[in-house]
C-alpha cells in the first residue's frame, strides 16, 4: 500500500469523528469564548490524550489476532459500517438545547482543562466501540500493517486536534449558530455523512452476496 493511503484515510476520519458535535464540542466553544483559547487548547489537548489512550488500546487488543484479519474481510466491513449508522443515526435524532448562555466554567489551572477535557471525552458511552470498530476495519478489510496503522491514526489525531484548534480560534465568530436549531441541522449532515460512507464500506459485501 503506498505512503499516502493512511494519510488521506487518516485525513478523512479525522474530519467524520470532527463532525460528531456533542459535549465536547460545546465545551469546546464555550471554554475559548469565556476563557480564551489558551484554555481551550487544554482542553482540546486533553481530548486528544483520551482519544490517544482508547486508540493504544484497541491497537493493542487488535494485534493479537492480526494474523487471522485478513480473513474476515466481510465481517470487519460489517462493524465498520455497523458502527457508522450507529453515529449517524445517533447524531441525527440527537436534540439539542442552546448553548449561547451557558455559565462559564470556574477552572483557573491550565491543568484542570486538560482534565476536563479528558474526562468529557472518557465518558463518552461509544468512544471505545467506535475505535475498535475503526481499528478492525483498517487492519482487516484496508489490511493495514501496524505502521500503516499508526501513520493513519496520528493523521486521525493531528487532523481531529488542529480542527478544533481552529473552531476555538474563531470561536467568538460561531457564537451566533449555537442555536439548537442550528445544531441541529449540522447533526442531520453529520449523520448523512456517516450514513453515506458506511454505504461505501459495505459496497464491497452486497456486491458479493448478490453477485452483482
């Protein structure tokens, strides 16, 4: 597989898990609007650390069978698209309350951003499952090797962190969207979206079964 294959798969995921508004997000903004960016780059910092942690482990655990993935190509297509309905039916139903006036958050430390961020991200109920299911996928029906797994997720990780550095940086300019009406027309095209590439993942399974 060549060089820039993870990078631009990297590039792509990173951009799909970016889209996935919720807790974080709000955080996110709120944070930068009230408290300056510097205090939000904590935070998005610690988001990052806790998404790096899930992702150690799901590579861990999936290398340990590495050597049978290539034969489960259908299966592994099937959890990956399975786990991108699952976000993008989610975002869609999801409500969403207005966010413009919320309190503004009493941490001083730098540190204690950074904690939150990690602890936002962390209880997240489908964090886990949606890297295990990124991770099978990659390494099964992309067969990535543990290099290629690695360049792809710190794609996934440099892209996922820079977009919420800028969301923070123009966080003053985004203040006037955070209705929950709004929002909740970019959950709609979130969940579109993951819709969409969960029909691509699968693609490849329908054409066998029917043999079209």
């Amino acid at each position: 597989m060549d060089f820039f294959t993870p990078i631009w798969k990297g590039w792509i995921t990173g951009i799909l898990f970016t889209l996935t508004f919720g807790t974080v997000f709000f955080s996110l903004i709120q944070t930068s609007i009230k408290r300056g960016f510097k205090k939000a780059l904590y935070l998005a910092l610690g988001v990052i650390v806790s998404d790096a942690f899930f992702i150690t482990l799901t590579i861990l655990g999936t290398a340990i069978i590495a050597s049978q993935l290539k034969n489960y190509d259908m299966q592994f297509r099937l959890i990956g698209a399975s786990v991108l309905v699952f976000l993008g039916v989610r975002s869609m139903i999801k409500q969403e309350t207005d966010h413009t006036n919320d309190a503004a958050p009493t941490e001083k430390n730098n540190l204690l951003y950074a904690l939150k961020g990690i602890m936002l991200n962390s209880i997240n109920p489908v964090l886990l499952f949606s890297w295990m299911g990124v991770t099978t996928y990659m390494q099964g029906a992309s067969n990535f090797s543990l290099n290629e797994l690695l360049l792809f997720f710190a794609m996934v990780l440099a892209t996922m962190f820079s977009t919420m550095l800028l969301l923070s940086y123009y966080a003053g300019k985004l203040r006037h969207i955070l209705s929950a009406q709004n929002l909740h027309r970019l959950n709609i095209f979130s969940g579109v979206v993951f819709l969409i590439f969960s029909g691509v993942i699968v693609w490849p399974v329908l054409l066998k079964l029917f043999n079209w």
